[in-house]
C-alpha cells in the first residue's frame, strides 16, 4: 500500500499539473495563494487511501481527490470571510489581501474547478455517483456552517445540536471523501457506507478532541493558544457538557464568564476550574473516545483484506490519539 507521505506527493504532483489558467490574474492568483498556504491535505489523502483499499491504480483517483481539496479551500475562503478573519496559516486572508469581493468570486470559482476534476473521474456512472456524494457533502457542510453561524446569537444550545453542527461542518467531508475514495474504486454500497460512517464518526471525535485540547492541551503540541475557545466565548463540547450536568452554581458562574470580553483578567483559569470541579475533562475524554470507537468498527467491517487497512488506520489512528 501507498505511505502516506507518498500520497501527498502524488495530490502536490497532480495539482502542479493541473493549475489554474492565468487571467484574469485577479480571479486566478487568490486561488493559487490560499493553496500555496499549505494545510495537511488530509481529506483527499484519505479519499485515495479509500480507492486503495479495493484497487492499486491510485492515481486513477487524483482529480476526485483534488475536486475534494479545491472544495475544501473553497469553504475556508468563504467562511475567512464570514468570520472576517485576519489571517488563514499564519498568512493574511484572501479577503485581506485582496478584499472581500474577490474572496467570493475566486472561491466559487473552485468551487467550479472541483466540479471539472470531479466529472474526469472515470465512466458517466461512476461521475454521477461521485457527483451524488459530493452534493449531499457540501449541503450539509453549508447547513452545518449556519447552525455554527445560530449558535453565536443563541444562549440555550443543547450538546446534541452541537454535536449534529459538527457533524456537518466537519465531520461529512471526511466520511465523503472516504464513501468518494471507495465508489471510484468501484466498491460495494456496503463497504463505501462503512467507510462514510467511519470518516463521519472519526471527524466528530476529531473535533471534540480538539476541544479538549484548546483547553487543556500543551501549546507547544497543539499549535494554537490554549484557552482560546474560553476567551471567544465559543459554545464548545466542554462548555455544553457542563451547562448540562453541572450544579446551578457553577452554571451561572460559567455563564457569567461567558458574557465577559478575552481581555478580562483570570478568564481562562476560572473557566478551567469549573470544568475541573465537574470532572469535564474525563467525560469529554470518555465521548471522544466513545465515537473513535465506534468509528473504528466501520472499518473493521469493509470487506478488504486487513493489510489493505494499515495505511488509512494507522492514519486516522495518529490523527484522533493525540497527548494533551
């Protein structure tokens, strides 16, 4: 099986031949400069792993997994602008450098490029089962941005519509560019569903454990400022799970801190011992490890030999295990 660094390498490859004409420059450049960003390029890296599971010819794959990437870049173009966000990677927002009615016209112009690339990908029944799962992908990653988008004006979020929220804003894009992977491999509707489910549950622990880790994570791993969801005021699992189990007291109290600005002094500290007194790290912990399981026992059901799983396990594995 393909390593997945070699995987990465083909996606970089394929998306060096395959460029963005160049004019009108203005349209074009701010599609080449979000993609030169960089990121993990984990979702067509998984759709190829799932194409691999069930045939060898890899690179038979590439435009469905460059149409998943060019989506996916999409997405955050357009919500860099929603969130009128600075900076994507370290690096200005298109948004920024340019301005925001360029960011909405180069980002549905890849939008419109996966399509092309998407379309490649083998006979016109193939393409149109492919076009069927992207579809229902992409509605439901729209439906999960403005439920995120509700979320900020509304005080009685319950935890299962945030749960349902991630889902859809992050969780359905990998469960189809896995269910992607498998129907160009021309897999069973059985095994490509296992493999759906798998990238679905797997990106709901993924963002749960993210969650955890915003607040109790060691910086130097994560990446990002720990307590940073806190200072937002962001309606995180651990925030919900507390407001659900936790005593009267330590509600309000949580509540109040959630009505004060980033810059208001001992925030992030007060709010870390609430969750502390209620045990919320242990039960988020328990339900971030409650969905990777789960998600695992769809992959041990597609019907391939197990060496064939090593890649895409050990993949998903690094990705959802973590250290705080």
């Amino acid at each position: 099986m393909t390593s997945l660094p070699t995987l990465l390498s083909r996606i970089t490859e394929y998306s060096a031949t395959h460029p963005f004409p160049d004019s009108p420059p203005g349209l074009y450049e701010p599609c080449d400069y979000l993609l030169a960003l960089g990121g993990k390029r984990l979702r067509p890296a998984l759709l190829l792993m799932a194409y691999e599971l069930f045939r060898d010819d890899v690179d038979a794959a590439l435009p469905a997994a460059w149409a998943v990437e060019l989506f996916h870049n999409f997405t955050l173009m357009h919500d860099d602008i929603m969130d009128a966000a600075p900076l994507r990677r370290g690096q200005p927002t298109v948004h920024t450098r340019w301005n925001p009615n360029t960011g909405i016209l180069s980002g549905d112009v890849m939008l419109i490029y996966a399509y092309r690339h998407l379309l490649s990908v083998g006979d016109d029944a193939a393409a149109r089962a492919l076009v069927g799962v992207f579809n229902r992908v992409a509605i439901g990653v729209c439906e999960g941005q403005q439920m995120d988008v509700n979320f900020e004006t509304r005080d009685d979020v319950s935890l299962p519509e945030y749960v349902r929220m991630i889902e859809l804003k992050t969780a359905v894009l990998l469960g189809g560019a896995l269910e992607m992977g498998a129907l160009a491999a021309g897999a069973s509707g059985s095994d490509a569903g296992h493999l759906y489910e798998f990238g679905r549950l797997a990106g709901i622990s993924f963002q749960i454990q993210d969650d955890l880790l915003d607040t109790y994570g060691d910086p130097a791993k994560f990446g990002k400022q720990v307590g940073g969801d806190i200072l937002q005021n962001k309606k995180t699992f651990l925030v919900l799970k507390t407001l659900e189990i936790a005593a009267p007291a330590d509600q309000s109290e949580l509540h109040r801190w959630m009505q004060t600005g980033a810059d208001a002094p001992g925030k992030v500290d007060a709010v870390r011992a609430i969750f502390d007194r209620n045990n919320i790290p242990a039960l988020v912990a328990a339900e971030q490890a409650r969905f990777r399981e789960e998600a695992f026992r769809h992959l041990d059901a597609v019907q391939t030999p197990e060496s064939r799983k090593t890649v895409l396990r050990e993949a998903v594995e690094e990705l959802l295990v973590r250290q705080f």
